[in-house]
C-alpha cells in the first residue's frame, strides 16, 4: 500500500499528459484505503486522551484528519481544541485550561509516535461564548441553550455586495447581467446554507438596480423577483435551505 501512495500521478490536461507528480507524504485524496488507513491509525488516540486527562472527551472526524477534544468540568464549563488549532486563549477555567494542557501534550506524543504531523497554524480554542471561524463560517458562542446565533460568513456580506457593485458597472442588456449574477453573485450567498444566516433584505434591492442598470423606477419588485425568485439573496436562500435541510439533517 505504501509502495502504490507514493508512485507516480499522472493527470491528462486538455487531452495530453502532464508531468507526472511524485508525493512524499500523507494520503492521497480520492483513495478508497485513505480513510480506512487514517481511522486504524487515529483509533488509539480517544481512549489515550481520555486516560490521560480527567474529564475529557476526544473525538475524530474525517475532515482533513481533524482531532477535537471537549472539556468538561463537573459545573458543566466546557472548551474545545482542534487539533488543526489555538488562537490566543480568553480566560477559562483552571481546571479546564489543566485537563486542556494534558490532552494535547497526550495528543502530541500520540501524533509523535505514528508519525503525524499538526498544522499548528490552524489550530484553535472553542469555548461556550467566544467566537468560532471554520471553514469560512464565524459563529458566536452563547450560554443560553433557546437562543439561537447562525453562523456568519467570515467576512461578512461585503464581499458579496462589492461583486454586485461591479456587476451595475457591466454594460449590455438586463438579461447578460441577470445570467451573470446567477453565476458570480448567487453561489456567494448560497454556498454554505442552511448553515449560514440569510443575507441582509438590502442586498436584494441593491441586486435588483444592478441587473437593471436603469433610471426607470416604475418597476414592480414584487412580480420583478416572483420571475427570479432563486436569485433572490433572501427568498432564494429560504428556498434552497428548504431543499438541503433533510439532506444536511441526515448526514
């Protein structure tokens, strides 16, 4: 298995062969054994965690091998690690911040001994109230269990508005904008529902001047956006949350 990881790839670019890739570490994306070969190897690491660290809970998930550790304290105060990674630590517990340190200098020794090697750059400290950012998501911590925060885009909506912004620039007729929107602006607020809030109601009037570009305001934004309902940043996001909540539910 080792021997077929590390020989050649070979990619064909446009009908001709490219030049052959030759790897030198970690598993290869695509391969039916990588996730079979990672889970065998990460199997140990939970229960030498949770020996090693009173009251801690460790846990796998196949997402570029990330390691998660929960810390929980007997009032119930808890505080994440990724071991993909820690920015500056707020203020915890002592006993948490004792259990936290143990589990990762086990988790250390554990990566040291199998041969892994952790990205310290992304690894982070989640706790209860303080503000998470994974994979392009920021979301806020809260203690209260019936209020609920949805995630963020890490970068707000600006970057969104500032494509449709460009979009009003584009010269031709309505239709070329309108597909142009549903290529470059719709997939922006629509990437990552239903796990992300819904954009703001004024991007959807600031959309609907850039596809138009026009000094006419007799439009009717209602039927206007009735015959485009999907480019809607708001309506359209709710229909397509609709359509993903089952599949998202199920996974």
């Amino acid at each position: 298995m080792r021997t077929a990881w590390q020989g050649p790839r070979l990619c064909h670019v446009m009908g001709d062969l490219a030049e052959p890739i030759h790897p030198q570490r970690g598993l290869p994306p695509g391969c039916p054994g990588s996730p079979t070969t990672l889970s065998a190897v990460l199997a140990p690491w939970n229960g030498l965690v949770a020996k090693c660290a009173h009251g801690v809970e460790a846990w796998a998930f196949m997402d570029r091998s990330l390691k998660c550790i929960s810390v929980v304290t007997q009032i119930g105060e808890g505080a994440g690690a990724e071991s993909a990674a820690l920015q500056p630590e707020p203020p915890i517990d002592g006993a948490v911040s004792t259990a936290l340190a143990a589990a990762l200098e086990t988790t250390a020794r554990f990566d040291a001994a199998v041969g892994l090697q952790e990205n310290m750059k992304k690894r982070q400290l989640w706790t209860k109230d303080g503000v998470v950012e994974h994979l392009g998501l920021k979301l806020q911590g809260n203690h209260a269990p019936l209020q609920v925060v949805l995630p963020q885009p890490r970068d707000g909506w600006d970057p969104c508005l500032q494509v449709i912004r460009r979009l009003a620039l584009l010269p031709g007729a309505m239709q070329t904008r309108e597909r142009l929107a549903q290529i470059f602006v719709r997939p922006r607020f629509l990437w990552a529902a239903p796990l992300v809030e819904p954009p703001p109601a004024t991007m959807a009037r600031a959309l609907q001047r850039a596809v138009l570009a026009s000094a006419v305001s007799w439009w009717c934004a209602g039927r206007w956006w009735c015959e485009r309902v999907e480019l809607h940043p708001v309506l359209g996001t709710a229909l397509h949350a609709l359509c993903a909540a089952r599949r998202v539910a199920n996974s």
